[in-house]
C-alpha cells in the first residue's frame, strides 16, 4: 500500500474511543512534533479518557508535563487508534496537531498542496 499524501492542514475527523463521540475539525501537521496532541476543551468535548501517562513535552518555552489520552483520528481516509497529548490549545488557530506519531503510519506531506477539504 502506497503513502497517502496530505498538506500542511488537513480536516480530521476526531472519535473517543470510550464513548463513540466524534467531531471533524482541521488539525495542523507538524513533522517536529514527535506526539499528536489536542486541545483541552475539544478532549473534554469528546470527554476523552481515561488518562493513559503523562509525557513530557520541550518547547520553545520550556519543559511541561502533559496527560496522555488515546483517540482514534481519520486522516486522508485512513482510522488510527493512537495517543494524543491534551494541551491548551485557545490561542492556536487549530485544536489538533498531528505529530509523527500519526505521520509515520503511513502519511507523506506535500507542503506545496492546498487543503481541499476544508
């Protein structure tokens, strides 16, 4: 099976793997993140859980520690069961970042692509 190709953005489709509850949203690839991660509001939204860990995340500001929650994520057709850290997300311009977690399951990114989707 060949890597399915997606842009820099790209609408996902977001489902709790304890209750069913979903919602599409766009999410943000990014190739530097090593975790997926999601905004607090939508995981308390689709009242992801329970907390699997906690991880620890080095950014720009620092070093934090982060909960830990699985969800399934539909992304270019394709469902994947994996973890998402839970951040807060408010100032960002998307509630879901999708890291190489996700990425290398098979995903290649074309940055010059349009998001057709959203």
């Amino acid at each position: 099976m060949s890597d399915i190709i997606i842009g820099v953005v790209e609408k996902v489709k977001i489902t709790s793997t304890s209750n069913d509850k979903s919602t599409t949203v766009l999410a943000r690839i990014d190739t530097g993140a090593s975790r997926s991660s999601i905004g607090v509001n939508l995981a308390a939204e689709l009242n992801l859980g329970p907390i699997k860990d906690q991880a620890t995340v080095r950014n720009a500001n620092g070093v934090t520690y982060r909960p830990v929650v699985e969800a399934v994520i539909e992304l270019g057709g394709k469902k994947i069961k994996e973890q998402f850290t839970i951040a807060n997300r408010n100032r960002m311009n998307y509630k879901v970042l999708v890291g190489r977690n996700v990425l290398k399951q098979g995903f290649l990114i074309d940055t010059s692509k349009e998001n057709k989707n959203g």
